[in-house]
C-alpha cells in the first residue's frame, strides 16, 4: 500500500512537473540565452516574467539574489526597478487626478510650498503636472544618490526644489528626460495625500492592486526578499537612497510587476481592485510628447512603435540596477526582466521573450553609429561668454568654438579645458570637460562636466567701425530674459535689455560622478547653471 502510495504521488508530481513545463516549452531557447548572458557577463541573477491574456505564463529566477548569502532568485525576489518607478508613481499621481485632488494641467507650483520651481528661462507657471509627467517642463535630468555607508544624507525636497529646481528650457519646447520632475511629484503626492509617498502608494496602489512585493524602497518585513545590488566589478553595494525617490526608489518582484502590467493591459483581474478607469489608463498611454507622431512619452510610460508594434513600457538602470518592463496592448502581452546590476543586458533579454509571441519582432539591435568629425556651422564659431549659477555662487564661463571644431572652456580663473565629445543633435550642441564647479554636492567625488548648449534665436554679421567683419548682435537694443542668480539662482530672472537677447544661447550643465572609489556606475547628475551665454563680438583665435 504504501509503495502503491508513493507511486501515485510521484505521479501526480511528474504530471504536475509536465504541466508546468508544457506550456512554457517555448522558452527553452530564452533560458538557454539567459544562461550564457549571466555566464558572458558574469550577472549575479535574472527574473523574468511574461503575462498574456490575463494571465502569466512565465515566471523564472535564475542565479543569486545575494551571492554573498546565497540565497537564489525566483520570480518573487525583489529588485530595485530604478527609472521603472516612474510609471508606478504615475499610476499612484493619477488616481489622485481621477479624484479631483489634482489637475494634470495646473502648475507644478499650485500644489508646492514655499519652495517653488523657477525659470531660467521660459515661464515657471506653464510647467503642469502634465508637462512633468511627460518630460517636457523643461526641469533638469538631475540625480543624486546618497548611499548609507557615506556621511552625506538626503536633503528635503524642498531644500532640493530651492537648489536644482529651475527650468532650463521652455516647458513644451523640447523633451528633456528628468529624475527631478518625478521626486517634485512624489513630494506633491505627500503634500495633496496628507501621508507619506511610500504610505500613499502601498495604501493606494500595492495594495488595491496585490502587489505584496512591491515597495518604495525596501518595506518592513521584506528584507530577506530583497535582491543585494551589484556594481559592475561584482563588489555588493551598499544600500543607498535618492532625493527623488518617485523617479527611482521602488521594489518589486518579477511576478508583481507582471501584475502591475496586467492592470495596465485593462485585464479586470477579479483580485485586483480597478484604482483607475480604462480611460485613465489609455490617457497614461498615450503620448503628448516626442519626436515623431507614435513615437514619444505619455504620462510615466515611454510610448513607441517598433517593428509594427506599439510599446508602452519602461527601462531602468543606475548603479547595481537594468531593468525592462515591455506591454504590447494590441496583443495583451507584458514581458520583464530584472538583474541586480548594471550591465544592460535586460533589452536584450526582454527583446527574446518577445519574439517568442511576436512573429516580426526583431532581436538585432542595430549598430551603433561612429560620429563623425565636429564640425561647428559658422553661427557656432567664435567666442562665448555667460555665467554660471550654482545655489552657492556665480562664476563667469567662456566657451570659445574654432572653425577647426576645436572647443576651448574656463571657468571662472581654471585654467582652460578643451572640450571632448562636441557633437550637435536636435538642435543642442553637447561636449564633456573637466572643470570645477565648487559646490558641496558636487564634490563629494570625481566628476566630468557636460554640456549642453541651445541656441536661442540668430546671430548675424555686422560690420564695426574698424571696418573689419565680425559675428555680433544685429541690434543693439533688443531685450531678453537672462538670469542673473544672484543668490545662487533661488530669486526668479530679471529681465535686462542687452545686444546678446538675440543670440544667445542657454547653457545647462550636467555633471556626472564616477562613483564608488571607480567602479564605474554615475552616482549623480547635478544641474549648476541654466544662464545665457552670449556671443562676444571678438573673433577667437586661429
């Protein structure tokens, strides 16, 4: 009786084996390819998961969530999602809208303290809640990490709003893809809900939706679940925080983020409560900004067409993170892949699983192109002149542009810096050099400045009265918007009348670490200054 027992349940067990593994067949080849990533790439663990028709097919961990523990991933591990939180403090901004708490379109400010947003240019009050939601507010790409075996500690978000919160570009002029609008949402999150971010979204969208492994940041109780991030040379990072945490800081497993997919595909799960409408939900998904007429950002997804599919999705990366969540609403499928570090190989990944459904899906990724030589148009060469604000101080900038496509900066009484990486893209001529900005935030390691120059309005020849030809304002008396920051950019511009309003350009820098003693992942993007820099009416150098 007893061996008749046991047979039966090695039957039973054997069947279930075969039905577990039947339908999942088709993604041997995924498996073997994840396998041979994580062996090539030396990645500690990937979880993945694939959602259809309501319900998910594929849910799979492989390697260690925390070698040094060795405990395995499987498909309820938690990951930190880095910029894959976007789309999730959207989903929480959004039933705040759906209740009259907020209006996508009244400005950020409205729902913001004593600690405003302010413009350097462009106007302060047409930046919505929309136009942040979308990327295009014109606020910076900022990001900041404070990691816990460290001194330095997250400021307030006010304290953040007063130091980095101004626009460098005119809301709605361009799409400007930034980590701060999404922590100026979270905290105007805080401030309508009258509770915590992190107590908002597990009240209101982990909860209704069944999302037990998902958090902002890593929830009480779910410590042994969570996943050690990696840097790049496979030292585990210590745990380390955000000053925009509804752009980066939250948690989930494969299988929740699955779940969090499916609400978004308009399932109707029955263990699922329906926290937005289905109109709400196409509104998130549909694009009101971007370069082409499919291809652009909705309100936390990035929206896209790609091998004549349409995408609503997300990636995330940042140090010890690559994340991929892919939905394809005209076939109800959700694809995603999590890794615990930085290596980039979650597209690709996430790229197979959908081939796997979608027959004209492409795999290749292209090659990226080499850039050609720089070669400034004749409006760029000469020599440039503004200022640059910092919460702290101000410090005057030249940028001289040879024909040659040779760029020289100082900063301030540095010794000059050529500027590496020119290259001109949209409209915004970009480089990287090496410059001291002077602040405590941006010392705390080493960093690069990036620049990124748009010009405002054109410059055209005139003729001095030396008789020799030069580029210079064509009227003298024209009259712009330049900052002049003195404190540290916390007052709104003044206004002035000057012969560069017509050519001018504005000037955003961006500084990046090489963080953690050269591992390698950026450990920050601090924005310094958004003043006009203004063409001198003097020739450079040959």
């Amino acid at each position: 009786m007893k061996l008749v027992r046991a047979l039966l349940a090695l039957a039973l067990l054997a069947s279930s084996a075969a039905a577990a593994s039947g339908p999942t067949d088709r993604f041997d080849a995924v498996r073997d390819y994840i396998r041979g990533q994580m062996t090539e790439k030396s990645l500690p663990s990937v979880a993945v998961a694939v959602a259809k028709d309501r319900d998910i097919l594929w849910e799979e961990g492989f390697g260690w969530a925390d070698r040094e523990k060795r405990i395995a991933a499987t498909e309820h591990t938690l990951y930190s999602l880095a910029s894959i939180s976007k789309p999730i403090t959207a989903t929480g901004l959004m039933v705040l809208v759906q209740r009259g708490a907020l209006d996508l379109d009244k400005p950020a400010n409205d729902y913001l303290g004593a600690a405003q947003l302010r413009a350097r240019i462009g106007d302060a009050s047409a930046a919505t809640l929309r136009s942040i939601a979308n990327h295009s507010s014109g606020l910076p790409l900022h990001y900041q990490f404070f990691y816990a075996d460290e001194p330095w500690r997250r400021p307030s978000m006010d304290d953040t709003i007063l130091r980095y919160g101004f626009l460098a570009s005119r809301p709605g002029e361009r799409s400007n893809y930034s980590n701060l609008g999404y922590g100026v949402l979270d905290y105007i999150i805080e401030r309508v809900a009258n509770q915590s971010y992190a107590e908002f979204m597990r009240r209101e969208v982990f909860q209704p939706l069944g999302l037990t492994r998902m958090s902002v940041d890593i929830g009480p109780g779910l410590e042994p679940y969570a996943a050690q991030r990696y840097g790049s040379d496979g030292t585990a990072l210590p745990f380390y925080t955000f000053d925009h945490p509804g752009a980066s800081a939250i948690y989930s497993s494969a299988h929740d983020l699955a779940r969090f997919a499916l609400f978004h595909l308009k399932a109707h799960r029955p263990d699922q409560k329906a926290i937005l409408t289905d109109a709400s939900i196409d509104a998130m998904h549909r694009h009101t900004i971007g370069d082409g007429i499919e291809d652009g950002y909705g309100i936390g997804f990035g929206v896209y067409r790609r091998h004549g599919y349409r995408v609503v999705g997300h990636s995330g990366g940042m140090a010890g993170v690559d994340t991929r969540m892919l939905l394809f609403p005209d076939e109800d499928l959700a694809v995603v892949v999590l890794i615990n570090t930085a290596d980039r190989a979650a597209g690709d990944i996430a790229s197979r699983i959908a081939a796997v459904f979608l027959p004209n899906w492409e795999t290749a990724s292209p090659e990226p192109e080499k850039p050609a030589p720089f070669v400034p148009p004749p409006s760029l060469v000469g020599v440039w002149k503004g200022t640059l604000s910092t919460y702290m101080k101000e410090m005057p900038v030249e940028l001289t542009i040879r024909a040659s496509g040779e760029a020289i900066a100082r900063f301030g009484d540095q010794i000059p810096s050529l500027v590496d990486k020119l290259t001109i893209e949209d409209g915004s001529l970009t480089g990287e050099l090496r410059a001291v900005i002077g602040t405590p935030d941006t010392e705390r390691y080493r960093y690069t400045v990036q620049l990124d120059l748009r010009q405002q309005g054109a410059c055209t020849a005139s003729r001095p009265r030396s008789g020799k030809s030069s580029r210079a304002c064509a009227t003298p008396s024209a009259t712009g918007s330049i900052c002049s920051g003195s404190d540290g950019g916390v007052n709104p511009p003044k206004r002035v009348s000057s012969c560069a309003a017509r050519c001018r350009y504005t000037h955003q820098e961006r500084r990046r670490a090489i963080s953690r003693c050269g591992i390698g992942e950026p450990c920050y993007s601090l924005t310094a200054i958004a003043n006009s820099i203004r063409k001198s009416c003097r020739s450079p150098p040959s």
